[in-house]
C-alpha cells in the first residue's frame, strides 16, 4: 500500500511540468498553451489516439490494451482563475490577472502521470479515455463537452473526477456515495420604486429599504421553510443601489447565490425566493423582477463507482487512510454534468495545507506537489482494478 515506484521515480518530472502550468495559467476556454502541452505529451506517451477541439480546447486521450470491450473515462480539468496571483514563489504566474488558484494545474498534471505509467505497462485489458476539460470555473465546460458529444464520441462506462483539498493531509482521500456538492443557482432581483429627494421620503417608494427587508426575509428559506435534515444556502452577496447621498433611488439590485443537494430543495429555494422577494415588494410598494437561473447541478456520486474509488484509494494509501463519508461541500462543479450521464464518482485527494493554509481561490494558494504521485497511483490503480488484464 503506497505509492506506485515508477511513478515516483518521476515525480520531479510531474513537479516540473505542474509548475509549468502554474506559471502559464489560462482561463476558460482560453486553455490554448495548456492543452498544446498536453495533447504533445500524451503524443510522447504513445497514446492510441489524441484528439483536440472539443469543446474548444478540450483534450481527449485514448490509451486500449488487450482485447477487452470495456472502456472508463477519467477527468481532469485545465483552466485557471481571473485573480491575481499574491505567493511570490519563482514559478508564480507570469500572466497578470490569472492563477491556479484552485490546483487545476495539479489536477491535470496527476492525469499526466497516470497516462504516462499506463502507457508504458499497459497493465488494464480495454480502454481509457483521459479527458482535459477546460472551463470549469463557472463557464460549464464539462457541460460543453457533454453537449458535443463526449460519451457519442468516447462511450465511457463510468467516469471518475478527482479534487485536492487543502483540509485533508496529503496521503489520505475523501469520498461519499451520493450528493457530494451542491447545485449552484443565480439569484438576480432587480427592485423599482419611485425615486425621490433624501429628505422627503413620503414621496417616494424606497427601494434600498424594500431591498434590506427581502435580504432578511430571504433567510427565512433555509431557517423556516427548509428541512433542517436538508443542507441549503441562500447568500444574497450583491446589493447596488444609488449615486448620491440625498438621492433616493428609482432602483436597486439584488444578486447572489442559492445552494442545494436535491432536487424538491432546489425547487423550493426558487419558488420561495420569488415569493418573498415579489411579496414584500409589493408591500412596500416596489416592483421586484425576480430571475432564478439554474446553474451547476448537484454532483451526486453512484454507490457502486465511489465503493471502486475508496478501494483504489485503499490501495495506495490504506484503508485507514480513506475517508468514506465526509460531509458534503457547498461548493460546485461541473463535473455533475458529467455524472448525470454515466454512473461515477468524485474524490477528494488531500492537498496537506492544514487548517490554516490558504483555501483554494485564494490568492496565496499553492498546490502541493508531494501529493502528485498520490493522484497518479490513484488514477492507475482505479484503471488497473477496473480493467483487470487477463
């Protein structure tokens, strides 16, 4: 139980290329450079077939071996973050603007290395198609790459994703059967009142005060309306109203995010948000124009995959070192669109931060490169158990 030797052998290889990706972050649909270095290494590698475009700069590898009819799909994601990087380090981003901020650099670098051992041993009987998406980070790649066709064109039974996780050592994985992370859903609420003089508020209709009083009233979804059992979010993070201090205005606007596990709790969260957000408008005699748009889905695990992932895991880590039932993140990924299509599972592998290292989108995140071999013997244990050679 531990580390696969060949692939440590060429960790610092893995090291250097993930800093090189650090160093030349690109975001969505942008992943130009980064997916020229993958598809040319996976090119290196032997690869059966490599295939660019989808989805823009979407990579897909295909690696057979044996006669087997089988085929699985692995993921990574390629794409970085619009923030400015603030961790000084001599591989920090040479693109003002952009950052690995959330170790997708790492994620397509452990996929690299994993493709480069299974390469060479052909150690699985069918095939694997490793997948390089871009646009995860709000922009619904994974979505884009299902909706040209990627299982038409790449007919995976399974698919599996991985994510490191700076709360969790490096050495240890998380993973659950069932909802993993949320749905993630935009709230816009734009309010419109009768504008007026500061001091003369009688006539006018306030939106800014109409506005506060939904932003309390909203919570009441979650605090009132929810099962308590059930795990749901409702952040109102944007309140815009107003230029002058003697001003009321004529409008104001509401954005945030709503968070769920299911769907009767995301349906809930919408119909009540436009209840309330409509109802106390109406009672303070402000118009409000509600729009609900359904983003991320949940990205909910199967049984049977996420019970192969923990014994993969298993068998790099040991058992101890797997957890099987953390809780569930509130964040989202577009992996879920993925998931919706074939039976799968999302693991978290441990990025060894503590609890006070910098969380992913920070800027003064880094991905641990002594979890590198890790992921790699994850991925390849994961292909060698599921597509045993005869």
């Amino acid at each position: 139980m531990a580390i696969i030797n060949r692939i440590g052998d060429f960790h610092g290889e893995m090291t250097a290329w993930r800093r090189d990706l650090h160093a030349h972050p690109e975001i969505a649909f942008e992943e130009t450079r980064t997916s020229a270095m993958v598809a040319a290494k996976l090119r290196a590698f032997g690869f059966d077939e490599v295939h660019t475009g989808l989805a823009t700069t979407g990579v897909v590898g295909v690696l057979k071996a044996g006669s087997g009819g089988r085929a699985i799909g692995l993921r990574a994601d390629m794409d970085a973050l619009p923030i400015e990087e603030a961790t000084g380090l001599p591989y920090a981003s040479r693109n003002p603007g952009r950052m690995h901020a959330c170790g997708h650099d790492g994620h397509t670098t452990m996929l690299l290395g994993a493709a480069r051992y299974l390469a060479e041993t052909r150690n699985f009987d069918g095939t694997v198609f490793f997948i390089f998406q871009p646009a995860e980070e709000m922009m619904a790649g994974g979505r884009v790459m299902v909706e040209e066709g990627l299982f038409e064109r790449f007919p995976a039974e399974q698919i599996f994703g991985m994510h490191n996780w700076p709360r969790i050592p490096v050495g240890r994985f998380a993973m659950r059967p069932g909802p993993v992370m949320a749905a993630a859903d935009r709230i816009a609420i734009t309010l419109t009142g009768r504008g007026g003089h500061g001091a003369m508020p009688h006539h006018a209709c306030d939106p800014v005060v109409a506005g506060a009083q939904i932003v309390s009233a909203l919570q009441t979804i979650v605090a009132r309306n929810a099962d308590p059992i059930e795990r749901a979010v409702v952040s109102i993070t944007q309140f815009h109203a107003g230029d002058a201090d003697n001003v009321i205005p004529q409008t104001a606007f509401l954005g945030g995010t709503a968070r769920s596990f299911t769907p009767g709790m995301r349906d809930l969260l919408e119909r009540r948000l436009g209840e309330i957000a409509r109802g106390v408008g109406q009672a303070l005699g402000v118009e409000a124009a509600v729009t609900y748009e359904r983003g991320y889905p949940p990205t909910v695990n199967s049984d049977a995959e996420t019970e192969l992932a923990a014994c993969a895991a298993a068998a790099v880590v040991g058992g101890d070192q797997v957890d099987r039932a953390p809780a569930p993140v509130m964040g989202a990924e577009d992996f879920a669109f993925m998931l919706e299509r074939r039976p799968g599972s999302y693991v978290f592998i441990g990025n060894g931060g503590g609890e006070d290292a910098p969380m992913v989108h920070h800027p003064k995140y880094n991905f641990n490169d002594e979890a590198l071999p890790f992921g790699a013997s994850y991925w390849s244990k994961l292909v060698e158990q599921l597509l045993p050679a005869r």
